[in-house]
C-alpha cells in the first residue's frame, strides 16, 4: 500500500528582532562604504595613487553590495502566495549571489586593471599625494574597523560560529568588513614602500594583491549562495534529529529514506519515506501521518513544508538516490 500524504505547518519567519539587528549591520557598513569610497575616489586622484584608486573601486562595490543585502532582508520576509507556495526565503541566497559577483567585477577586476596599468605606465606622486593618500587609508582603517567590530558583535550575540553566519547577509558583511581591513592594510604597506623606494612595483603589486584577495571571498561567498540557491540539506545533526524523531514514533516501522532542503534562512522542507507498521486501515494512516507532521513540526520549529510518503518497498530500494545516500554531485 503506497499513500502520499503532505501537510504545511505555520511556516517559520525569520526573528524580527534579528533581521533588524542585521538591517542596522548592513546600514552602518553601507554608510562606511559610501563616505570611504569618496574619500578614496578623491584621495586616489589627488595622488595618483593606484592602491587607493583599487580601494575606492572595493568601496563603490561594498556599496552596491549592502544595497542588494538590504534587497534580500526585506523581499525574502514576503508571505507564501499562490505562484510561491513555499515562500521567498531563497531570495536571500539569490541577492548574496549578486553582492559576490559585484565583489569580483567591480572590486576584483578593477583593481587587477589598476596594478597592471600601474606597472605598465608607472605611477608619479608628490609627496603631498603621499601625505593625502596615507591619511585617507587611515582614517579608512578606523571606519571600516568600526564597520568590522559592529558586524562581529552581532555574530557573538547570535552566538557565534558557523550557525551565526547562516545567515547569507551577515556572512557577506563580515567578509566585506573583515576583507576591506586587509585590503586598506595591504594599500598602506604599498604606499608606504613607494615613498620610502620611488619604486612603483611595490604600490602596484599591492593593487593586484587586493585584487586576488577580492576575487577569493567573490568565489567563496558565491559558492555559499550557489548551494543554498539550488537547495541545500540541512546540517547532519538536525538530519539525524528529524530521522530519530521519525523512526521514534510507534506507528513508523522504519525510516527508509529522508530528504530535506533549506527554504529560507529559518524554514526548512521535509520529505520522508516511511513504513508503517503493520495492519492498518486507510483512515488510520491519514490520522496517523497527520499526527506525526504537526509532532515533528512542534520539535523543530523550522520544519515549514513535512511531506510523508507511506510505502512498503524495501529500504535498499528506496536508498539508491544519492540524496538518500549522501553522495555528492556537482564541482
């Protein structure tokens, strides 16, 4: 006997009072980015500096970069409705996408161009533009400190570790604070070895340095936003939770297969395939199933979506996908 039953408890918002703590987060790092990027932007061509020109090129693209996040805070709070039954919650992993795209195009890239350009055709600056140039990374050091400092707290009151950083918004600030303090450093020891040497190499390789350094949280932080965009499981703990869970109610013979996908920051769907045990009726697997749904839903409040697949096949046949499995696809 083969029955498919589905059930949608109250689906899990993401905590108001977290996402505001967040919004406060990006907003501070986007008021940073803004007033550094036209200090450096000013700074760069006063001085013909081309470090501080990449770090103008990294701000204006930090800058972009929270709009998107402010983006993704407010579209994926958005209720189900009929053409997205479960919700918008993956429009946050869909905006942190576009925030490590903009870090590699307009930070990465430009600043390789200007280390390279910066080689080729040399780079002359006064000793006024050493003074301007310096101060400028200085005082951006303090604000993007600041910025870094703000975003870590906020990590530390959520707990910290990786659970903290779940969250694809805070993540990518921490990366853009935490990277802009290593970039703005690296622009500083450039700028400093050309008006100590007279050799530009030195200001240049440090342009292309902050180039690479962009392109890797780019890809890095891409990498997260591609998983969690295509529908990533969620971490083995709460698998075996929800497995140990199912398999412990007396009506479930056997967990032959479970599935689950992450919705949302705070909403996860599951799909299990279970036997029941033998002898009943039709009336009493629906009420059963029923059961066991608003049971899981109540054990782990992020459960939105539980589907239930009663079936009798064997458990080797129904652990053959490699999501079942655990095997792994994919680059």
């Amino acid at each position: 006997m083969s029955d498919t039953a589905s059930d949608r408890t109250t689906e899990q918002e993401p905590d108001g009072a977290t996402d505001r703590k967040t919004r406060v987060t990006v907003l501070v790092a986007l008021a940073a980015n803004l007033v550094i990027a036209a200090a450096k932007a000013v700074g760069g061509l006063v001085a013909g500096s081309p470090a501080l020109l990449s770090e103008a090129a990294h701000s204006v693209a930090d800058s972009l970069n929270e709009v998107f996040l402010l983006a993704a805070l407010r579209r994926s709070r958005r209720p189900a409705d009929q053409r997205h039954p479960f919700g918008y919650g993956k429009e946050r992993f869909f905006w942190s996408l576009l925030a490590a795209v903009g870090i590699f195009v307009m930070g990465a890239c430009f600043s390789v161009f200007q280390g390279i350009e910066a080689l080729r055709n040399g780079a002359e600056e006064t000793s006024t533009g050493y003074v301007v140039g310096l101060v400028v990374l200085a005082v951006s050091l303090v604000v993007e400190g600041v910025s870094l400092l703000r975003a870590l707290h906020q990590v530390r009151a959520q707990g910290g570790g990786m659970e903290a950083l779940r969250d694809p918004a805070l993540r990518t600030v921490v990366a853009e604070d935490g990277t802009a303090v290593l970039g703005v450093t690296l622009a500083i020891i450039g700028m400093a070895l050309h008006m100590i040497t007279g050799q530009v190499v030195w200001e240049a390789s440090a342009s292309i340095a902050i180039g690479m350094l962009l392109g890797y949280v780019a890809y890095r932080l891409g990498r997260d936003a591609r998983d969690q965009l295509i529908g990533e499981a969620v971490d083995p703990e709460l698998s075996d939770r929800i497995r140990s869970l199912l398999a412990a109610e007396p009506e479930i013979d056997s967990v032959e297969a479970l599935f689950t996908m992450r919705m949302g920051l705070d909403s996860t769907m599951v799909a299990a395939r279970v036997d029941l045990v033998p002898g009943m009726d039709s009336e009493r697997v629906e009420e059963v199933s029923m059961r066991i749904k608003r049971s899981l839903g109540r054990a782990v409040s992020e459960t939105g979506e539980i589907f239930l697949d009663i079936t009798d096949r064997p458990a080797r046949e129904a652990a053959e996908s490699p999501a079942a499995t655990g095997e792994r696809g994919g680059a």
